[in-house]
C-alpha cells in the first residue's frame, strides 16, 4: 500500500497523515510519503491552499509520478482496467 499526502491539504491534514504513519509503522508493506508543495488534487501551489484553488484547473504534480512506486498498479489484481 501506498500513502501519499499534500503537505498543503486542508481536509486531511498533516496531524491527520501523522496519525496514520503513526498507526502504520510497523507494517514494512505500507510506504508513506509527504510532498510540501502538493493539495488535496496533488496540485502543486504555493502557501495555504484554500477551497478557490480547486476552481483553477491544473494537473496532478510530476513529482507524484516520480515517486509511484514501482509495480503499484491502478487496480488490485495488477491488470489494466478499461476506462
């Protein structure tokens, strides 16, 4: 399992991502990271994020891509889904 976090998201917060890592820590399967620059749409901004941010269009952070893990899939079984 996988967990990432925007450092700048407002609806889950970093207390709420240290809750987790905290309950997670003794499971070596689950890998958990944070990106600062990131929001809750893993959009890169700067400063406080804030409900208006998610009405500008913007794509998923480059640096999300780069840190998937490899061999994580888009579904559980590890074949491709249609669209």
């Amino acid at each position: 399992m996988f967990i990432l976090q925007g450092e700048r998201d407002y609806q889950v917060t970093m207390q709420d991502f240290g809750i987790w890592k905290n309950a997670l820590t003794a499971h070596d399967s689950i890998q958990l990271k944070s990106c600062a620059a990131l929001n809750h749409l893993f959009i890169s901004g700067a400063g406080k994020s804030t409900p208006g941010e998610y009405q500008t269009p913007g794509n998923v952070s480059a640096a999300v891509i780069k840190m998937w893990p490899p061999g994580f899939s888009n579904s559980s079984n590890g074949k491709e889904q249609p669209p």
